[in-house]
C-alpha cells in the first residue's frame, strides 16, 4: 500500500483462506478457512516496520499480525499460534529463550530446474569444488554479496553473531543472537527475505530448501531453547550450584513426547526429508545428548547460566514461528505435566522405537492427523488446516514422475 495511507491507519485486510494458500499457489476446501473466505485484519507491529535497504525506490516493509475482524488473533496465524505459547509460559513468571542457527545455499542463476544447482562464479573465475567447509576465506569469490548482506543487517537492526561456511558447497550459516521467541522468528523471517533480495541485486540465487544438493549435506535451522524467570531472569534449567533442575529433565521429557507428532509442522515440505534421511548432523530421532550431533534434542556444552536444549530437527524451509511455537509448546507441555526424559546417549547409538520419527512427509501428515496433542495445543482449526493444505503439496509432487524413475526403472521388465 501507499506510505500515505499506511501512515493513515488505513486498514489492510486479507482473504482468510490465504493463510492456508499451500506453495503451488492453491487452496484446501474453503471448509478449513470458513466458508466465505471473509476478511482478517493485517496489523503492523510497531517494532516490526524497516526501510528496505536494498530498494533502489523507497520502500518499506511492516511485518503484520493477522487479526480476526473481531479483534483476536486469528487461528490460523502462525505468528499468532507463536504469540500464544509466549503467554502460557507468562501465565506461569516464565519467559523462554530461544536462538536459531540458519543455513543456506549461494548458487548460481538457476533457470532450468530440471538441472542440478551449481555454485556460483567466484571473482577468481572459478567455481567452489566443496573444499571450503570453516575456511576463513571461502567466502572471498562472495565478499561483494556478504558485504551488502552485512550492511542491509546492520539498517534492518539483525544482530549477528557468528557467520561460517558450512559443510555443503557454497553452503553457509547464520547464529542470531539469543532473545525473546518472537523477535528472533521476525529476525529469522526478515533475514532469510534479505538474503534472497540481496541475491538477486548480485546475480545469485539464495536456496533455504532443506536438501537442495544430492551427495551433500543439507540446511538446518536449528532452535536453541532456555527458560527463564520473567521477574529475574534467572535461567530455570540450572540451580543455584549450577546443576540441571527438574523444569530442565522435564521441558527435555515434553520435547521427546512431541516430537513425532510435530515431526510435519518442523519438515514441512517433501524435500525436507532428503535431509531428515542421512542422520549425520540431520537427525531424525527424539533422543537427547550432551554435546552429540547425532541426537535430535543435543545439549551443547556451555555454563550454567547458558544451559538450553537444542532442537536439530528443523529445517532451513521450516516457518520459524511455527518452528519456534512447536518446539516451545512441546517443552512447556513436558514442564507442566512433569515429564520425565529417557536416558541421554553418547557416541554411537541405536535409535529406539519409541524415539524415532516420521520419515516422509506422508507419515508426519497422517501422525499429526491423529494427535490429539497437536489439536488441544494449537486449535483443531489450525491443525486440520494445516494438515489440508500440505496434502495439496504432497498430492501435487506425486502427480510428476522424477528423473531417477525414468533413468532407473523403464529398462525393468
């Protein structure tokens, strides 16, 4: 809209249905969004309005609320699903902590999608061939691209704390500072639209699916979680020795009890289990470590004060606030039920049944389908909504044959 009629207050409303428009650009049956597909309110957040600084024309951004035309949060908003667990936990003097760890993939235009990505030109002429993972200067061929990242960071407010190249060719990886759970998901959302914009002024292409390369490893977006006091700040998962704390075993007890039937709302695309399927720094299990990769729930070695549970499970194409409220909502469900966690692994393990998860998008759909969990923490509206519009997704990639099926088994009798 107009900065005029923005700085107006002129309202901006919205088809109801949108929130559940799938990414084909379709619709579920106007069943799971009302009938009359009536309006929602978008309403700016104060906090949440930038200037673009990437935007030759001047232009803005404000992330908005989507609001019933009656005043409360819609159902189907995941920001707003986000908001909710925020204030059980107030409900309870509590306040959770969270940071997220974003990777991403730089890759050349990509105008065929039928063939492979490939990384871009660096400024020595050369391609990177997959040697750079942690080097200090893998980045250089990029360095036009990441300055003007770093610079649009630094306009839009996005405290950054480190920035590395990752395992994957031409693959990196953001931490955003620790905060409140909603501003981090703003930050997570507004940063991954920067790196995109940002891409295309540079003639790259910025790739958040969560396996976008065979024979490589994928893109995360993992979730590290603390809980405080809200009148103190006194983090709850360490004692006053500096030990683990019953709130600390319990929010891990609610994590494991969650995770599977959460598995789709953390890997919501069918992509997003090529990734899930090679284990290593991708794990696709409820078990919970000090300090191992191979866990999905991993304790990170820190101080007391920093202890946090880490959630490995999301992708880079998850929504980060649905990521964030899901993972929040399973650890405070663990906390006031009183949940006792399993014994935590080391080393090399075998996945027990009970701690394993959904595989495909198709059995994290129909898991979710019969949680009853799922529905009483986030609405039945917004979960048969949810569920109805990934099915479209799913149902539209098998309507296509891949390369491999043709490659592989047309020459089988």
């Amino acid at each position: 809209m107009t900065a005029e009629g923005f700085l107006e207050g002129r309202r901006l409303q919205l088809a109801r249905g949108v929130l559940l428009q799938c990414i084909m650009g379709g619709y579920p049956p106007s069943r799971f969004y009302g009938s009359d597909d009536g309006d929602l309110a978008l309403v700016a957040d104060p906090k949440q309005i930038h200037r673009l600084p990437w935007s030759q024309q001047p232009r803005a951004l404000a992330i908005c609320d989507a609001d019933e035309l009656t005043g409360e949060s819609s159902r189907l908003s995941t920001r707003g699903q986000l908001k909710a667990v925020v204030a059980r936990y107030a409900a309870l003097g509590l306040a959770p902590v969270v940071a997220t760890e974003l990777e991403f993939f730089v890759f050349a235009p990509n105008p065929d999608p039928t063939q492979p990505f490939q990384p871009p030109m660096g400024l020595d002429g050369r391609r990177e061939d997959g040697h750079s993972a942690f080097s200090v200067s893998s980045n250089n061929g990029l360095r036009p691209f990441f300055s003007e990242v770093y610079a649009c960071m630094a306009a839009l407010g996005l405290p950054r704390d480190t920035f590395m190249h990752e395992m994957g060719v031409s693959q990196f990886e953001i931490n955003l500072l620790h905060g409140d759970p909603l501003l981090l998901a703003d930050q997570t959302f507004l940063f991954k639209h920067l790196l995109k914009e940002v891409a295309l002024k540079h003639g790259l292409t910025v790739v958040c699916m969560a396996k976008p390369l065979a024979h490589t490893p994928g893109s995360s977006m993992h979730i590290h979680q603390s809980v405080v006091e809200a009148d103190s700040g006194r983090n709850v998962f360490s004692d006053e020795a500096g030990e683990p704390t019953a709130a600390f075993r319990h929010f891990i007890g609610g994590q494991q009890a969650c995770l599977a039937d959460f598995t789709a709302l953390f890997a919501p695309n069918v992509n997003s289990y090529q990734r899930l399927y090679h284990p290593f720094a991708s794990p696709n299990n409820a078990c919970w470590s000090h300090d191992n990769r191979s866990a999905g729930l991993r304790i990170p070695a820190s101080s007391p004060v920093a202890r946090r549970v880490e959630n490995r499970l999301p992708g880079a194409d998850a929504n980060p606030y649905l990521a964030i409220a899901a993972s929040l909502a399973a650890g405070l469900y663990g906390i006031e039920q009183r949940l006792e966690p399993s014994a935590a692994i080391q080393g090399e393990f075998e996945v027990p049944d009970n701690l394993s998860l959904p595989c495909t998008l198709h059995a994290a759909l129909e898991r979710l389908k019969r949680s009853h969990l799922a529905k009483e923490l986030f609405g039945t509206e917004f979960i048969e909504g949810y569920i109805a519009s990934k099915t479209l997704e799913l149902t539209s990639f098998f309507d296509e044959i891949t390369p491999w099926e043709r490659r592989v088994l047309a020459a089988q009798a």
